[in-house]
C-alpha cells in the first residue's frame, strides 16, 4: 500500500520544493512600477504619484518613458528635441515661435515659418529654429528683434566686444621662450605699427590708425600670457552671465533669447540647467526652456563639449 509519505518521495524534487516554499512575489521588471489603488511608483525615489502625473511629486523625476519618434532615443516628457539624432518632435508646436499648430498645416499661423525649414542665407543650411544652428545668423523677424534689442545696450555692448577681440588676440598670440625672442619681436611690432601710421596719414589710403590696448604685455612670455587670459576670460564671463536665460515656458522663445546675445567669440558653449551639460548653442539642447547661460571654454571645458550638432 502506497501512503502518503511514500507518494511524497515519488514527486519530482522541483515539484516538492514548489509546494514546501511560500508563494513569492515576482519582482517588476519595467521602469515604474504601477497599482490601481496605489497610483505610479517613481523609479528614482519610491514615491507613490497619483497615477495621472507626469513628474513625481518628491524628486521631481518623469514618471512615464517618453520615446524619440524618430530613433527611438528616450527623451524627457517636456522635450521637443531630440539630441541623439538631432530631430525636432513636437509636431503639434512651431518650432520658430512655439505656437500651436495642426499637424496638417505647412506653416505656422502665427509666425508664418514654415514647417519644413528656413535655409539660411548666410551659409545656405535648413534649420528649424529662428536661429541658423551653424553660423548663428537670425532667420525671423523675431529672432532680429531680439537679437537687436539685446545688444542696443550702448555701454554693455561695448564692453562685451572691446573684452571679445582681447580675447581672441590672445588665444592667437604665440608666447616667447627668451629675451632675445622678446626684442627681435618688439622690433618687428614697431616697425609694423610705424609703417601703419604712415598710410594712416596718407590721404589716397583709407587706412585707420593702429590701436594698442594698455593692458596687454608685448611679446608676453607663456606665464604671461596665461595671465592675461584668464584675466579677460573671467571678465568677459562675468558680463555674459548677466545675459543668462531664466527659465521660462516656450522652449522656441528661450533658444531665440539665448541666441540673441550669443557672443562674437570662437572658444564658447552654451551650459544649460537641464543636465549641465555642455551645447554648441541652445539650438541643440532637448529643454532649453529651463535656462541656461554663454560660458566661455577652456581647454578642459572644450572635451567635455558634446558633439550634437
């Protein structure tokens, strides 16, 4: 006769250990973990959001994936660009002004851009933004308004550019290893600004007399030189950051106020406060919306430079 326990050794030995252990609660496996009751899960801090919400209300985290249209990158729910293939996604705003508008119309009702792009005159690109992405050029009324009023500061404009050409000659200044380096150069110097002054004295030439900035070194030596850049670099940063874009609602209008007051300098990047990270421009940020200022790079900045654009 066959008993219980006898029937209990003939089961599989994954059967018994099925039966002998307490049913156990299979972990998600998905990014938010969701209840009817309980609402959404963040992922980020374990807070319970009402399942309606988009953001949780404890860390401020997005509660539900967003995915690029066009690549399939995730982006943040309040993007309307995507930086991993450089793709504008918010079919249902104009991405030159940030009105609403149909996914049918051609152009915007209010601007009049069209959906399609603006090439620019300049160096002859597409873009979908008021600004051209690649030389800087404005491309609608709004972006020549803004731009013009920005700069129509006398005495902050002023200062900005005399801080901007400094800047540049010095980034292209070759520092002198010696003294007699220095002379052989300040003989050659002298003698260019000598032939200068004479064609600028020369009725039949329109040649502007030679300037010279007193706070510059001649033929600086590397320590020097280093110096004065840093000196420059620090007090050009300084105004610029008087010129950062706070936040605001319309991501079109905060790229056109950031570009308004992009300055005339080649080492620059545009650091925004969504992840702090490093832009060519605003153009290529997913929120710009959420602020950002011009920084000017240095060596160390310019490899963390993302390369979107």
């Amino acid at each position: 006769m066959t008993t219980y326990a006898n029937r209990e050794q003939q089961q599989p030995a994954p059967q018994r250990q099925q039966q002998l252990e307490p049913q156990r609660e299979r972990p998600s496996t998905g990014l938010l973990a969701t209840s009817a009751t309980a609402g959404v899960v963040c992922a980020k801090c374990g807070a319970v959001n009402d399942a309606q919400a988009t953001f949780c209300e404890q860390c401020g985290a997005p509660l539900h994936e967003v995915r690029c249209p066009v690549c399939g990158a995730t982006v943040d729910p309040q993007a309307d660009f995507c930086e991993a293939c450089q793709s504008y996604i918010s079919p249902d705003r104009c991405s030159f002004c940030g009105a609403p508008m149909s996914r049918n119309d051609a152009f915007c009702q209010q601007c009049g851009s069209p959906r399609s792009g603006i090439v620019c005159p300049t160096c002859h690109t597409l873009s979908h933004f008021a600004f051209c992405a690649h030389c800087g050029t404005p491309l609608t009324d709004s972006a020549r308004h803004h731009q013009e009023t920005v700069w129509q500061r006398s005495t902050l404009t002023e200062q900005v550019r005399q801080l901007e050409q400094q800047l540049e000659r010095l980034w292209h200044t070759k520092p002198v290893a010696s003294q007699r380096e220095r002379q052989r150069r300040q003989r050659i110097e002298q003698l260019q600004q000598r032939v200068m002054e004479l064609l600028s004295q020369d009725p039949d030439t329109a040649i502007a007399p030679p300037t010279t900035d007193a706070t510059e070194l001649p033929c600086p030596t590397t320590d020097e030189l280093r110096s004065q850049t840093e000196a420059a670099r620090k007090s050009l940063q300084a105004l610029l950051d008087t010129l950062s874009t706070p936040p605001t609602a319309n991501p079109a209008m905060a790229r056109i106020a950031s570009m308004a007051c992009k300055p005339h300098i080649s080492r620059l990047a545009w650091r925004c406060n969504y992840r702090d990270a490093l832009h060519p421009s605003p153009l290529a940020c997913a929120c710009p919306q959420k602020g950002g200022r011009w920084v000017i790079l240095s060596g160390k900045d310019e490899q963390q430079l993302t390369a979107d654009t």
